[in-house]
C-alpha cells in the first residue's frame, strides 16, 4: 500500500513541476479606426486593432462592426508589420484588398470568425431540437451596432435589431500573458488567443418556449476550420460541471500542427452574474463548408481583407431538453475564445495539487515513521533481552 | 442514518448475559392457541419480524428522498447546491444531541411501545411537513420537515433494535440483526430507484413537472413512514399482547449515558472517533449529491445515475454479513480499518482523476463501506469497558452526526464554487485523514500491547485465560 501511496505522491510531484509553465508576454497598442482622419467616426460601424508584439512576431486583432461583427485574427513573423486601411474601399465593402498587412509576406496565417446570425426556434415540446419551428433568423449584418467601447484591453460592441427590443453584445479582450477570465466560464487564455463574450439581454422571445443558437462563421484562408474535437476534462474546477472543452480547428493536415483555433467550453449562464443552477449546457453542429461571398457580403472585415475565401459554419445552440427556457432570464451569455497555435489545456490548480499531496503524503510520512520506531523499540526489546540474567 | 445498526453488535453482545425477566418455557399459557398467535413459538415471532423490519422502511426509503430527486428538487424549487444539502443537514442537526437521549427516552420517559409509536409519528408528520413545503414552494418549511424527520428516524432505529433484542434475546439475534440492516438498504434502494418514475407520473397526472408534482411524490413517498407508522402499531398491539400472555417485562435499550465518561476515554477511542466523522462524511454526503455527478461527469441516464449511486447500499446488504463474519474470524481490525480506509481513497480518487466507468469505484466503496463498518464500530468496546459503551456509542454518533450536517454543508457550498473536482479532492482529504488516523491508530495500539490489532484467535485465548483466571 505505501508503494501505490509514494507512486501517487511522485506522480503528484511531477503535475506541480509540469503545471507551472513559463509565462510569455506581449506588448498591446489598442488604435481604434486607423487611418481613419475625420473626427466624426465611420459611418456603419468602428474599426478595433490590437496589435500584439511578441519578441519575433505579431498578432493583429481586428474587430469591427461593419456589417455582421467580425473579428479577424493575423498572425505574422515580423515585430514591425503593420495594418493599413483604405477607407474609401473600406467602407464601400465591394472589393477585397482595402486592408492589408504590410509586408503582406510576413503573414503567417490568419481567421477571421463571423457572428453572422442569431436563431431563434419555438421549443413547443421541449426536446431542444433546433430543426423544427425555425422563427425568421436576426441578421446581425441588419443589427443597428454601437460605438465600440474601449475600457483597457477589452472592447464591448452592443447591437439592437430594428423589430425587437433588447440588445445583443459582444466584448472582445486581449491578453498580455497567460491568465483566466474573471467570471465563468474561467476559460484559461494565452499571450497567443483573445476572448470574445456573447450575450444577448432582454431580446423579447418570440414563443414562451423559446430557444435560441447563434451562427458562427470562420474563413480560415489556407487552414480552414473544418472540425470541432471535443475534449473530456477530468478538471471542473473553473467551471463547475463542465467536464468539456470543444476545439475548433483546421482538420489535421498529417501533422497535429494546429495554426488557430476558436475554444468553447459547452455552457452558457442565464445570468450576467451566474450560480451553478444558471449554468445552460450548449451543443454545436458539425461545421459545414459555406460559400465565401456570402460571409463577404455578410461581413465588411472578411471582403476587405480575404482573398480565399474558404468558409464553414456551425451552430451554437443554448439550452438541453429538459432545461429552463429563455423566457425565464431573458439572458444568455456565451464566452469563446479565438487564438493562433494550440488552444490552452487545462491543469490543475495548485490547490488541487497541494492538498492530494498532503493529503497522500502524510499518511505514507506517518506509516514508515511509524515503521522505523516499531523496529527500533523491537531491536531494543530483542537486546534487553538477550542480557536479561537468567533468574 | 446507515451508521446506527452498526451498534448492533454491541447489543448482540450483551443480549447473551442478560437474562430475560420472564422465560417463555415455564409460563405456557393456560389454554392452547395456534403457533402463529403463540408469542412462545417461533412462528410467531417470525411474523413479528416481519412487523420490525418494516418499522424502518418508511425511514429509509424517505431519508435519501432528496438525493433520488437531486435535478427535480434544485429545479423545481430553484435552489443552488449548498440550500440542497442544507436538506441533509437539518436531518443531522436534532440527532447530534438526541443520540444521547434516544435510548434513555425509549428506557425512562415513554417505554418502548409508546416511544416507537411516537417516533413513527415524528417520522410521519416529518415526511408530510416536507412533502407540504414542497407543494407549497417554501423551502423553509421543507427544512422544518427534515428537522422533525430527523428527530423520529435515528431514535427509531434505537427502537427497532431494542424491540429485536427483547424478542430475540440470545436466539437468533445475529440473524435478525442482519434481516434488519438489508431491509434498511432495501429501503434505501428502493427508493433511489423508483422515486424518478414516480415524479415523471405524478408530473404526467398534475399536466407538467414543477413544485407541484415534486411535493406530490414525496407525499407518495410519505406513505411508506405511514405503513411503518402501522408497523409501529402492530408492534406495540403484540408486544402488550406477549408481556401479558408471557408476564415478561418492557424491552430496555439499556444504554446507561454517563457524559462525565468523556474526560476518561482512552487516546485510541478518540482515534476511532475521528476515523468514524472523517470517514462517514466522505460517504453520505457523497452519495446525497452522486446522481448529477454521474449524470454530468460521465454522462449517465438519470435511471441509470440513480443506479449506481444505489450500488453502495445494494452491495452493503449481503457483504456486511459476510465481511462481518470474515472480521470475526480473522480478528486484525486496525488492519482491516486501514484496508477499508485505503480502498476507499482509492474508489475517491478513480472518482475525481479517471473517467473510469464509475460502477468499479462505487462497487468498490460498497464493498469498503460495509468492511469498515464491521470492523470499526466493534473496536469500541475493546477500548472502553463495559459500562461505558453506551456513552462512549452516543458520543461517536453524536459525532458523526455534526460533522455530516458541516460536511453536508459544506460539500454544497464547495460544489457550487469550485466544481466536482474540487469537491472530491475535499472527500479524498477527509478521506486521508482518517488513514492517517488509523495509522496512528495502529502504532498507538502497538504501543499499548496491541489489543485492537490481536487475530481472533489469540483474542479468543486471551479470554479463555481471563475466564480461567476468574474461576
């Protein structure tokens, strides 16, 4: 029993050695509407860059409501590389080119992921199956979108549709190093993946059983994003009773070289501020190869910069059979993340760690402690007895 | 709730020495009557067993009511985990002092009959305060109900030892003990396996889920504390009936509560009273939050969630006998205990690092739950004499019941913060340390002579020498 115990401590002792990992950072300029010259803002919607310098790269964050929000991600090898944006092509939205990296030879890689349309479907009898009693979709290219809202390193877009009242926001954050959100879903985030939070508030249902799924689009240029993994996690401990964590990423190209990638974790809160019982689980379809100039005509960022066009969609949709429907919080909230390279793995907690290896540890302590004193007192014993006189 | 039969063996010791006031053999009764109404004949005992075994049911089946509900209860009543376990709790919280008094309530105050009768009734009126909260959507008076219920479950199974004792003294008491505890785990099987089915037909029957179908099946459930209520009722009715036909006297628990006992008991009693708190609450607690455990982390059915979170008391009821006998041949119960102990940390620990099908860790913590039970509550006596036990039993249930109410408590709040993982670290912790108590419990016993940890053969020798001795 001591030898399983000690294993159990040394493989405890090899997780605190693997879970502390070297941290790696990076410098953020935040420039709204670059090049953009006239005071007034732009007409039909803002234009966020982030620019991310890392010893010998950069990654360029774009983010922009001209049309359906987008948010565009490029990765390229060169500290020094820049975005430029004709806005007169920009704005007009009917040609590719009007933004560009220079030198466009230093890209990488680059995706761009597209909240084109938010779904609503009339649950009558409660089975969560979002192909039946589909409402007319809201287009969030028709959504009429905020300025955006610069508070440090995070920026929040917030769009109403004409027919209904309530809001739908997005709020982009940037990371400097590694970390994790402060509310749940806690996604865990490298210097390398920015965070996109979703939520809709006080959208009136169309049906009292409604539920609702949100389209995404990503074009992926040469690496498009053709598959969800989905990854079972032994470690809930940042998000309580999610034991899942789904990876978009481009199929595997004969090696597992991942070059970005969009992570959810399945679950939605009901609540801006949620408890466990708020908690909503989310499941998506499989990603479906879509035509280009549809998401081009959709969204203002994917025409002006993407040439190739290579595009798939899936479904996010909120909510299991059996669950609360929307009506009850008028709330939903969904949080992903969108970053270049491997999407970040959860370990555990140092908390975790620590008390498994008290926790093991002391009763092993105790056991060869114990141990050694029996033997010592028996060797005692053992010689005062071999001098005990005979009578 | 499970923790009380294990006094059993205390009872089943004394219930040979005792001699019984009134010997059925020299007073037949004047005039013959069938065997079946013969309180002297076997068979008729055999009928009033079975009015004993099902004086616990509706006790049993109702206690884990919330923990075969878990999702329908946190849904319909919008509570978060930590207000669930407060159900827990306030069953535990009446019991931390009424552990003391049960025996002398049931010996001084109401006699055995009246005393099963009223605790049947606090059983009773617990269960429909509880199902009325439910109906009612007020969590609070659901907590009075757990409370009231709580009152009347441990105490009566005081009574329905003391009940088995004063029928079965020095005949089949063993037998009857263990008829007993598997009735109970039936109980509580039964219960986490049909009360889903009858939530989805009362759901069906009132048009829609909801508070309402929820107060409606633990009504249903209620039933089952009124059929023990009968239970009660009957016994009592033949109980009267045997003590005048057999002239023999009121059953007695005959536990002697001395809490000034406290300040003399031994280091090692002290270590097993922290195994026993440690130990036990890594268990029901675990088991009151298992169904959405399963269900969430390995993607259980509800059905089969409640099925395997059920598998610790079905395997409980045929090994405890079996473990019980293998304890007692073998002796080494320090031994056993750590065995217990480690088994246990390693079904825990499948629990919280694998996704291993969970049927293997839950079996295995069946299976370590009944070995520690047989092995450690007997220990007891072997540390304290005689006229102690009583205290020094009360005092380990009391306990155990505050530290399952804290636990209960705080496993909720833990869940709701920080997850399962954390939560069944926690349990691995309170699980290490009770090995580490039982380590030490090992060393301190060698220390002292090695009394708890003798094989029963070397036991047995040392009490035929001290009988010698005294004769």
């Amino acid at each position: 029993m001591a030898a399983v115990l000690r294993s159990g401590f040394w493989a405890l002792v090899v997780l605190v050695s693997t879970s502390s990992q070297s941290s790696f950072e990076r410098q953020l300029s935040v420039q709204l509407n670059p090049g953009w010259t006239t005071t007034s803002p732009p007409p039909g919607g803002d234009l966020l860059h982030v620019r991310a310098f890392g010893d010998n790269d950069t990654l360029h964050y774009l983010f922009c409501s001209q049309g359906a929000p987008t948010l565009l991600l490029i990765h390229t090898n060169s500290s020094s590389s820049t975005v430029q944006v004709d806005w007169p092509l920009f704005l007009a939205r009917n040609t590719s080119g009007s933004l560009k990296v220079e030198p466009e030879s230093s890209i990488l890689h680059s995706t761009a992921v597209v909240f084109s349309r938010l779904l609503e479907y009339d649950d009558v009898n409660d089975t969560a199956d979002p192909t039946s009693d589909l409402f007319p979709p809201y287009e969030l290219q028709n959504f009429t979108w905020s300025r955006l809202n610069l508070t440090g390193d995070s920026a929040r877009l917030c769009g109403a549709s004409s027919s209904s009242s309530g809001v739908l926001c997005l709020q982009l954050s940037v990371f400097k190093t590694d970390g994790r959100g402060q509310t749940w879903p806690r996604l865990l985030h490298t210097a390398n993946s920015s965070q996109l939070e979703v939520w809709i508030d006080g959208l009136l249902p169309r049906a009292t059983r409604s539920r609702f799924l949100l389209e995404l689009q990503a074009v992926g240029g040469a690496y498009p994003l053709s598959r969800v993994e989905v990854h079972r996690s032994i470690d809930d401990e940042y998000t309580p009773s999610i034991f899942k964590a789904s990876h978009w990423v481009s199929a595997a190209n004969g090696s597992s070289d991942v070059r970005s990638f969009v992570q959810w974790k399945p679950v939605a809160y009901r609540r801006s501020d949620p408890a466990l019982e708020e908690a909503t689980p989310c499941s998506h379809s499989e990603p479906r190869w879509q035509s280009g100039e549809t998401t081009a005509a959709a969204s203002g960022l994917v025409q002006a910069f993407d040439s190739d066009l290579d595009t798939f969609g899936l479904n996010v949709s909120f909510g299991l059979a059996g669950e609360p429907f929307y009506n009850s919080t008028k709330f939903l909230s969904w949080t992903v993340l969108v970053g270049v390279g491997s999407p970040p793995v959860d370990s555990f907690s140092p908390l975790v760690v620590a008390i498994m290896a008290v926790g093991l540890g002391t009763p092993v302590v105790l056991l060869l402690l114990g141990g050694l004193w029996v033997c010592l007192s028996k060797k005692a014993a053992d010689s005062t007895t071999a001098y005990e006189p005979i009578n | 709730m499970a923790d009380i039969e294990e006094r059993r063996s205390l009872l089943g010791g004394e219930g040979d020495d005792g001699s019984p006031s009134g010997g059925p053999a020299d007073r037949a009764p004047g005039r013959p009557m069938p065997a079946i109404c013969d309180p002297a004949h076997l068979l008729h005992r055999v009928v009033v067993l079975g009015f004993m075994c099902f004086l616990g049911f509706g006790s049993y089946f109702c206690y884990d009511n919330p923990a075969a509900l878990q999702t329908q209860v946190l849904q319909d009543l919008n509570l978060n985990t930590a207000e669930f376990m407060q159900l827990y709790a306030w069953y535990s919280w009446p019991n931390v002092i009424l552990c003391f008094f049960g025996g002398f309530l049931l010996d001084r105050v109401f006699g055995i009959r009246l005393g099963t009768i009223i605790f049947s009734l606090f059983v009773c009126v617990g269960q429909v305060i509880f199902a009325t909260g439910a109906l009612l959507n007020r969590y609070w008076l659901m907590e009075c109900g757990r409370f009231v219920f709580g009152i009347g479950g441990e105490s009566l199974a005081v009574a329905q030892n003391t009940y088995a004792v004063n029928w079965f003294k020095g005949k089949e008491l063993n037998l009857v003990f263990g008829l007993q505890l598997s009735m109970a785990r039936l109980g509580s099987t039964v219960n986490m396996n049909i009360m889903g089915w009858v939530y989805s037909r009362v759901a069906d029957l009132v048009g829609s889920p909801g508070y309402t179908a929820l107060g409606g099946s633990l009504m249903i459930a209620g039933v089952t504390c009124l059929f023990s209520l009968g239970c009660a009722l009957v016994l009592g009715f033949l109980d009267r009936r045997a003590e005048r036909i057999l002239n023999k006297e009121q059953g007695k628990a005959g536990e002697v509560i001395q809490l000034t006992d406290v300040k003399d008991f031994p280091f090692p009693l002290w270590l097993i009273f922290l195994i026993c708190v440690c130990y036990y609450v890594a268990i029901f607690p675990f088991i009151g939050l298992g169904q959405v455990f399963f269900i969430e982390k390995f993607n259980f059915s509800p059905a089969e969630a409640r099925a395997v979170n059920s598998i610790v008391y079905i395997i409980s009821a045929p090994a405890s006998p079996i473990l019980g006998f293998m304890v007692d041949r073998t002796g080494r119960n320090v031994i056993w205990v750590i065995t217990a102990v480690a088994a246990t940390l390693a079904a825990h620990m499948m629990l919280a690092f694998t996704f291993w099908n969970p049927w293997i860790a839950m079996s295995l913590l069946g299976v370590s739950y009944s070995l520690l039970a047989c092995a450690l509550w007997p220990m007891v006596a072997f540390v304290v004499p005689e006229h102690q036990l009583g205290t020094a039993y009360g005092f380990m249930q009391s306990i155990q019941n505050l530290g399952l109410a804290l636990i209960a408590m705080a496993a909720g709040a833990i869940l709701d913060n920080k997850g399962y993982l954390v939560l069944e670290v926690f349990f691995c912790a309170c699980i290490c340390l009770a090995l580490m108590a039982s380590v030490m419990l090992y060393f301190v016993d060698y220390q002292r002579g090695g009394g708890l940890n003798q094989s029963a053969a070397a036991r047995a020798k040392l009490q035929k020498e001290a009988t010698s001795d005294a004769e």
